[in-house]
C-alpha cells in the first residue's frame, strides 16, 4: 500500500470536536451489513459504535450511513426512526463528515427510480437510476471492478490512480454536476463511483470488503 | 471491467478445516480461523466458508495455532469476520431465515443454502425479499446420471432428488437467488479440473453469476472454467497444499487472458 502524508483537508469544520479523538457512527436503521463496517474501523483503530437511536449522535465525528436494500423503503425508515433530521444536523448544520455507502451514497441524492420515484435527502443534486444491462454486463454489477480516481480528494489520499473495488448495486447516482464526482467506474456505462461534496462523502462499492484499497479509503475518512 | 473471481473454499467440519474428497473423505489440515487471516493477508478476492459438519459437535482444538477453541460455528464465523475484509460467504446447515440472519449479523455478506431450498423452494424468495437477492446463494451438488445428465444431490450428497440440474438453477434464479454455487460430486478432490460440461450446462441456463467448484487440481484448470461461463471460479483443496495459491492461480488465469484482480 502506498503511504503519502499530503492529506491537506480542503473541510471546514464550523464544529470542532471537544476531543481530538475521532468518534464513529454507523447508522443503523435496519438494512445493511453493519457488521462488517465496524470491524473494518475497528481494524484500521478506529472507535466505531452501531448507534440505532438518532439522539445518541451528539458525540459522534464522522458518520457512516450504510445501506443495502430498496431506496424508497430505506428513506421510509430513515423517516420512521427519526434519523432524517438527526442526519441533517451532522452533515448539514455541523457541517461534520458523513460517509455514504452504496445504497447510503444513493440516499444523499435528490430523488431515486428505484420501483416508483422517491425523494432521497436531496444534499446532492441529481438522480439515482438502474444500470442499463447489456450482454456482456450483468445487472446486479457484482464483483470487484476498477474505478478510475479524478481527482485529490482527501477520502483518496494513497491511493493509486486505478483501484479495484467491491461493488454489488444495480442502481447508481446520476450527479447534476459531475464536478463532484472524484472516482468513475465503467461497466456497460461509465457512473460515478465515488463523491465528494464539502463534507459528504460517498462511494457506490464497499470499501469495508475492498480489502487494503477500502480500509486505507477508511482511514482516509477519519483523518476527514 | 469486471474482474474474474479466484475464490478459496474452506469447508468446516465440527469446528476444524477439512480437505474434501468425493463428499465422504475428510481430513483435518488446520484452524479455521488462522487459515482467514491468511487469506486476508493474501489479499483475496472472496472468501467461502461451508460448515459441512453433521453432527453438532464442534472442537477447533489447541493444535497447532495460538487460536483459542471455539465451540460454535457462529463464534468461528464471528472470529472470521473481524479479520476478513473481502466479501464472505456462509454456508451448510442453514434452514430458516433466523439462521441467516443470525449469520448477516455476525458479518456474513452472502449464505449459501443448499438441502432446504430444494426442500423448500419458497425459502429463496422469502430470503432474497428479506435480506435481498445478493446476499442468497443457492448452492448446487451436482452429480452425474448412467444416462449423461445431471442430477442434484442434498444432504452431503448422500439423498438423491430426481431433479436434472438444468431444471433446478432455473428454478432457483426465477425464486430470487443472486448466485449459484456449483459443485460436483464426482470431480470433489479428484484433481483433475472441472467438469467443463456442467459448468456449461449451468451458465447457459441462468443469467446470475455462476461460482465454479471442484475438481481444480492445478491452477491452469482455472480458466477451463471461466470458459465454460463460470463468473468465478473456486477451489477448496489446492489452497492448502500449494504455497502462493491465490498469485499463481490469478497468474495462470492472465496468462489465459483472462481479467483478473492482481
């Protein structure tokens, strides 16, 4: 793995954290494998903790919002739980790093196709839609693919240009403004693979299950 | 572009790894938890676990590793998980939906289920609804007839079904199944490569990515089933008695021309 030191955060934090010590979050509000994402944190020494109720978020410095499931029903019960405003607090009033995953990347755009048109939490602007499948590209797109990194964005600091990644989606963003896009993936079509919009991050693959690559993308987004 | 998979299979049997021969022979060759970490420093693409134990008596001994005894299928898969950061698949003895998702929660990403989705082809749809089609796998022991065909085979292999392969995947897909485990009783430890016509048979029959198993004597046998159709390709066995198994595997499949993680 390839180590570099040039990690300069382009973030502002309007809160700063009362400790220096990072404190992460994942979302739990009952779809996607949180197992797996707090023991890659905790791999890289990261102090990870599922956190269910959206009061207990006060404390927390960089949030995960996982996902694997329909995009309307996971909004449904973003509502239900109450996680929608606490949410919105973290990443846009605090102004705190929040990172999307999969269907969690999905979540931050504007509206989603998936069966029937859904509002998402409409932080990013644009769309999410389904892959077009051809012959030779099936949907769901499962497998590890190789995602081309644009730009120096601090989730992507050490990483080469080139990287292979895990995905398992049928759906990806459509972002209005593709500036924010920082990594392409291209099967059957080219779609963004990975975000950044000020403080929100995002990545359509599973850095959690991408071996070095996702663990050092991991690292990368505490240092955030 | 889409990789290729090079996927090892590490079968458990009452808490200790196994080397597999025509479904019945099995050997002890270590610790099902060091044997991951391994792996993992490997880097792998996938990992496949199946617990293939038939009694529920489980003993990962004090052998020849630092690893403390488990005496649960789920505590190894807990252990497992926490050192494994590639995509893991469970499977063997899973028969309800608390059985999965006792396994989701303990960081499996995909199960396997085998006898009870034959038993119970509702099963799959009720599990692809649930926990999503991606996270299902329906394994498949294949074993083949006097007259050609294939036939699916439960229970270790030992029950017949009277189902023709081709007509069970197809089964299995339409009830929501996101991939297909494929194994052949009769090629399981042979060592002496896929059964290429299977693999065919399957791959032509379903649109999900089909994981090819057994048979895989040595790495070059790897390609035959990429050829066939298989998305991935598996190997229990030559994991275990060949030092560097996942570089030299994906270095015979790019030789094949074949694109692969490396």
């Amino acid at each position: 793995m390839t180590q570099s030191n040039s990690a300069p955060s382009n973030l502002t934090r309007s809160t700063p954290l009362n400790s220096s010590k990072t404190s992460v979050g994942i979302v739990d509000y009952g779809r996607g494998n949180l197992t797996s994402v707090r023991n890659a944190i905790q791999a890289i020494g990261g102090n990870a903790q599922v956190i269910g109720d959206p009061a207990n978020i006060d404390n927390i410095s960089h949030l995960i919002l996982p996902g694997v499931g329909a995009f309307g029903e996971a909004m449904e019960r973003l509502h239900h739980s109450g996680w929608v405003s606490a949410l919105h607090a973290h990443a846009m009033v605090r102004r705190r790093p929040l990172l999307g995953i999969c269907l969690g990347m999905q979540l931050l755009m504007e509206s989603g196709t998936e069966h029937g048109i859904h509002a998402g939490l409409g932080w990013i602007a644009g769309t999410v839609s389904k892959l077009t499948s051809t012959s030779d590209c099936r949907v769901p797109h499962i497998g590890w693919n190789d995602v081309e990194l644009v730009t120096n964005s601090p989730l992507l600091v050490g990483l080469n240009t080139r990287e292979d990644f895990y995905f398992v989606h049928s759906y990806a963003v459509r972002p209005t403004n593709e500036s924010c896009v920082t990594g392409w993936c291209q099967q059957g079509e080219r779609f963004a693979a990975t975000l950044q919009q000020e403080n929100l991050f995002a990545t359509q693959f599973h850095p959690e299950k991408s071996q070095r690559a996702g663990l050092r993308l991991l690292e990368n987004f505490l240092a955030c | 572009m889409l990789k290729t998979r090079l996927i090892p299979v590490l079968l458990l049997k009452n808490g200790l790894l196994v080397r597999s021969e025509g479904f019945h022979t099995h050997q002890v060759i270590g610790n099902p938890v060091h044997e991951a970490e391994r792996f993992n420093e490997w880097n792998v693409d996938e990992l496949v676990y199946l617990d293939i134990s038939r009694d529920n008596q489980y003993d990962s001994r004090r052998d020849d590793t630092k690893v403390a005894s488990l005496t649960d299928p789920l505590q190894i898969l807990e252990r497992v998980s926490q050192t494994c950061f590639m995509p893991l698949t469970w499977g063997g003895g899973i028969r309800t939906l608390d059985d999965m998702r006792q396994r989701f929660a303990r960081g499996a990403d995909k199960i396997t289920i085998n006898s009870q989705a034959v038993e119970t082809p509702a099963l799959i749809s009720e599990a692809a609804r649930q926990f999503g089609s991606q996270a299902i796998v329906v394994s498949v022991d294949a074993k083949k007839t006097a007259t050609g065909d294939y036939e699916v085979m439960i229970h270790g292999g030992r029950v017949q079904t009277g189902l023709s392969v081709q007509d069970w995947v197809g089964i299995a897909e339409s009830a929501g199944a996101g991939e297909i485990f494929l194994q052949s009783l009769d090629q399981d430890g042979m060592a002496e490569g896929y059964d290429v016509d299977l693999i065919r048979l399957v791959t032509s029959r379903v649109k999900i990515p089909v994981v090819a198993c057994s048979g895989v004597g040595r790495f070059e046998d790897y390609a035959a089933g990429v050829e066939a159709g298989a998305s991935a390709v598996a190997a229990a066995n030559l994991w275990h008695f060949k030092e560097l198994a996942d570089r030299a595997g994906k270095r015979a499949l790019a030789k094949a021309g074949i694109s692969v993680r490396l």
